[in-house]
C-alpha cells in the first residue's frame, strides 16, 4: 500500500498516522543513505533513528514552506558527522580488501564492492554530496542548503568527488572512461 | 552553447530544472560535439553506479523506529517538551539567564555565608537537675551559694554550640569578702570555660544575694555538645577559699 502524503498540519501535530505515513515513505532512503555514509548497520539503524526522533521533536517548528525530504536529509547529513566527529573513524573497507576475496561473484555485486572502496577513497562530505545529488537527485543549492555551504562550493566538492571516485574505481579495475577530464 | 556551459550543466544540473530553451541548445551542441558526449557518459555512468549502489543496502529497523515514534506520538512527552525547550531559540536565552542567576547565587553564598549561623535547631538536653516549667537545666547549691543555669531550646546547628545563661545566689556573712567567680567545667573537647571574670563582693553586700547585680551578659558561656558542669567559687581576698559548690554533669547535645 502507498502511503498517503501526511499534511503540515498533521505532522505539526505529530498525528500518529501522518507519523506512520512519514516513516514509510522517507525510512528507506534515509536509512540507506546514511548506511552508504557510514558503512555500518547497525550505526546506521541507530543514526536513522536519531534522525527520526529529532524530525519528531521538531515537527511542531515545520512550516508550510520547507521542503520535508531536504529537510530530513539535512538532520541526517548532520547526524552522521556528528558520528563522524565522534568516533573519529571509518569503518570503510580497505582499498585491498578485494584482492582477498574470489572474483566469482556476480558482476552487479562485484560492482557494488568496487563502489563501495573507490568512496571509502572520497571524504565524508564528498560522499554526502555524490549521494545526494547522483542517487537523490536534489540540486547543489539545496545540498548546500543541507550542508551549510555556498551553492559554488558544492559543484566544486561534487566535481572533485566525481574525478575521485573515477580514479580510484578505474584502478580497481571499474569500467569507466579513465581519459575525460572531469 | 560552447562546452565548458555544456559541461558545468552535465555535471551539476538537474536536468528537470533546465529550461526548455538550454535543454534544447545542450542536446545541439551534444549532437556535433564527441568530447562533450563522452563526458556525459562518463558522468552519467559514475551517478548511475553511485545510484545502484545507494539503492542496493538493505534496510533494517523500520518497524522499530515506527513503534517507537507512534508511542511517543502517544504518550506523555514530557522529555521531548524539556529537549524542545533547551532547542528553541526563545527559550535559550531565558535559560541562560536562569543559569546565570544561579552561579550567582552559588558565587553569592560561597563569599559570604548568610546568617545561615544563626539557623538553630533543637536541643536535646539531659540535665543533672531541672526544673521543666522555667527551663532550668543546672540547679546546684549549698547553704552559701547557688547556681541555677537555663538553657535554650535550641543550639544553634552551624557552629555547634550551646549558650548556658546562669544565675549566682550567695549568702555571705558580714566578714565575707572577696572574689567570686563561676566557671564551666566538660563541654567539647573538656574545656574549662569562665563565665566571666570573678566579680568583687565585699562586706557592705555581705547579706545581700547577688543575684541580677551580676551583668547577665557575664554569666552567659557557649560551649559545645557534651556533658557539663558549672561551678561557682568564693574566694577571700587572700585567696582562701571560702565556699564552692559544682553542679551534677548535665549533657547537651545537639540533634
């Protein structure tokens, strides 16, 4: 079933069912993302929760204005540095860890682990920028309304996150043009 | 459109928000120029995988975190109000004066302890010999002198102290004179405390009781919690001793 879209007032009100509504649609994405970020379950479980709760709390500040998924990814994206900052580490894989796995595995999983080590290879606000952009498809004014900074300042970080990425995958052995100056 | 436009667009433009006019210039340019489109499909293909990739995680704890916002959606909320209130902007700087108020009562009562010495509290007394009606804790004597002392009802709790308020009845003979003086003996740590100065008594009040003639501000002694006696003694003007008389130990204590 699809769930129906809650109204400001209702979450204002934090009605229950526009409680549940809201989790349905954005707990997924939310979820994954953060989980893209900080490559741990069970953190990103966590992560997503606080994310929720402090939606929760501030349901009843939401204006008719704001844009509710920009708005969550931003308590999200803050979260998850808030983590970073914390822990001080990244549970990433390393650059080598292919190397000791077989290379039977499907191609789209194989895929998946060289995507997975050429963005351990990019900073955390690279990878916040390249996930929101390339996979949520929101704007750089509106990643740099997420992140704190200038509309400029996101092209540039998600340029240099794009040619990062390309480098690393592509010596990892990724199929991806390896000569176009990006 | 030259390529750096073509390019600034496929690399940070969401192609839903190109206007029909540089949709339609950027497809034009892309049809005659080959570097342009490989750098499209370059850019394309790397959001393409990023966006595979996002898509591939699985999700987990979705129930979990809809039972618990639908409880707290339920429930009282008083610790998501209190959370708010420390969050909203308006109330920041009321807590911040309310904050400040406090360290400065803190500062306030640390430099100058108010008259917190002079909060008493109640005093259990068990004396050697009392007379419950008027308070009297200390009643000794012989046929020349006595000594009844009155304690208060309470001791006061900062300093820990007792204040003894006593009164000397003597009966002296015409050929009396001398120095009486009446002192504490026990207390805390068993000093020996004197009420007053010995006081003068000579012949022309050799009959008379001495009584409120001694300063009542003389006869009083503050001591500690324990056990005390109070003792009276009359001296000839050679030092000889004339008459004494002690009181049984009374005991103080502050509760």
């Amino acid at each position: 079933m699809v769930a129906h879209e809650p109204s400001f007032e209702q979450l204002r009100a934090r009605d229950e069912s526009a409680i549940a509504a809201l989790i349905d649609q954005h707990y997924a994405a939310i979820y994954r993302y953060l989980f893209r970020l900080v490559n741990d379950q069970r953190v990103a479980e966590d992560l997503t929760q606080d994310t929720f709760l402090d939606v929760f709390v501030s349901l009843p500040q939401l204006n008719n204005h704001t844009r509710l998924a920009a708005w969550m990814y931003r308590i999200a994206t803050n979260n998850a540095h808030s983590y970073f900052r914390r822990a001080r580490r990244f549970r990433w894989l390393p650059l080598d860890w292919r190397s000791s796995h077989s290379h039977s595995h499907e191609d789209r999983v194989a895929d998946s682990d060289l995507v997975t080590q050429a963005m351990a290879a990019l900073t955390d606000e690279q990878r916040s920028v390249l996930l929101l952009y390339a996979w949520q498809g929101f704007s750089c004014a509106e990643i740099g309304e997420m992140l704190g900074k200038r509309e400029n300042a996101v092209k540039m970080a998600l340029s240099r996150a794009r040619r990062r990425f390309r480098d690393v995958y592509a010596a990892l052995g990724g199929v991806v043009d390896p000569e176009v100056e990006l | 459109m030259n390529c750096a436009d073509a390019r600034q667009i496929l690399a940070t433009a969401v192609p839903s928000d190109l206007s029909h006019e540089r949709r339609i210039a950027l497809n034009a340019h892309l049809e005659r120029c080959d570097a342009c489109r490989r750098y499209r499909a370059t850019v394309s293909g790397i959001d393409a995988l990023i966006s595979a990739w996002g898509d591939g995680a699985p999700v987990r704890g979705q129930a979990k975190a809809r039972a618990m916002l639908q409880q707290k959606a339920r429930g009282p909320q008083l610790r998501l109000r209190l959370r708010r209130f420390g969050q909203t902007a308006p109330f920041r700087p009321v807590l911040a004066v309310a904050f400040m108020l406090c360290m400065l009562f803190v500062a306030l009562w640390l430099i100058r302890p108010p008259a917190l010495s002079t909060i008493v509290r109640p005093l259990v007394v068990r004396p050697a010999s009392i007379t419950p009606a008027s308070n009297k804790v200390i009643v000794t004597g012989n046929d020349r002198v006595a000594v009844t002392c009155t304690a208060p009802a309470y001791g006061s709790q900062l300093r820990n102290t007792v204040t003894l308020n006593c009164v000397v009845d003597a009966t002296l003979d015409s050929a009396d004179a001398g120095m009486l003086s009446l002192r504490l003996v026990g207390g805390q740590n068993d000093a020996q405390r004197f009420f007053a100065d010995p006081v003068q008594v000579g012949r022309g009040k050799s009959t008379t009781p001495i009584d409120a003639s001694l300063d009542g501000e003389r006869l009083r002694a503050t001591f500690g919690p324990g056990q005390v006696q109070v003792e009276a003694v009359l001296r000839a003007s050679d030092g000889t001793l004339l008459a004494s008389v002690r009181s049984p130990s009374a005991t103080f204590l502050i509760p």
